[in-house]
C-alpha cells in the first residue's frame, strides 16, 4: 500500500489510467485545447481596430443562455487539462479564470465588454504550457511551440 506522499510524487502527466491521455498524446490534445481556446477568445478581428475577439464574446450578446454555453465549452479545456495530468491546484486556478469570465461575462453590457478584454481561454492555455514545460524534464518531455502570446 503506498503512502499518500508517494502518490503525491508520483508523474502526472501521461499516465496509466484509461482516463488520462497515452504520454504520446500530450502533443495532440494540446493542440486541440489551444485551438478551441483561440477560437474562443481570438478568432475575430474587428476591421479596422486592433481588437480581437472569439466565439466567447458573440455567445456573451445571446442574454445568459450564451455565457453558460461558453462556460461549459471553456470547461472541456480544463476537463482536457486533467485527463493530461495537471496538478489540481493548476486545474483550481484555470477554474478560477473560467469562473470569473462566465459570472461577469453573464451581465449585459459590462459582460460583453470583458468578454472582449479578459481572455480566460487563452490564460489558462498558456499556465498549462507554463506548467509542462517547467515540469519537461520531469515528465520526459519535449517544449511546447504555440503561435500566440497573453498579455499580462
């Protein structure tokens, strides 16, 4: 029986449960999780302005129904992040920033304003990648390349 300090020090990413990802698959699901978050949160130029917008903040102008809709499309992101191994308190707080955009992005105009600036999808992407690539030679792996960057 082991210890809970063991399992504590035990690697997280690529794991063997049949619910986390094959190690082989790090690569693809991140890819597939930085996607959905660029299409959520910078898919869209406005012409003429330098403001990008997503999916998010077009779901955000349908009253309520669209940011629960947009939260629970942001919550396979963390889903995805898990079933990869991240760290509970990495999950907490990727949580915490879907969470804040979903509550404030659900009142009307104020909503659909932070929609545009708050960028909760792509924040936690890059904590994700943050975490993996501090952890890389942990978790035998390689770094990740990704095409875009979060203003802090």
């Amino acid at each position: 029986m082991s210890s809970v300090f063991e399992r504590l020090q035990q690697p997280r990413f690529g794991g063997a449960s049949p619910s986390r990802a094959a190690p082989g698959d790090f690569d693809e699901s991140f890819a597939r999780i930085e996607a959905l978050a660029k299409m959520l949160d910078s898919a869209i130029r406005i012409p003429g302005t330098n403001v990008v917008m997503g999916l998010d903040a077009v779901l955000g102008l349908v009253p309520v129904i669209g940011d629960a809709i947009s939260g629970a499309i942001a919550s396979y992101i963390i889903w995805e992040a898990r079933r990869l191994g991240a760290p509970r308190w990495l999950i907490a707080r990727m949580a915490m920033n879907t969470t804040l955009d979903t509550v404030v992005g659900s009142i009307p105009l104020v909503g659909d304003l932070a929609d545009i600036a708050y960028k909760s999808n792509l924040k936690n992407i890059a904590l994700l990648k943050r975490h993996a690539e501090k952890n890389a030679a942990r978790y035998g792996r390689r770094t990740i390349e990704t095409t875009y960057s979060v203003v802090r």
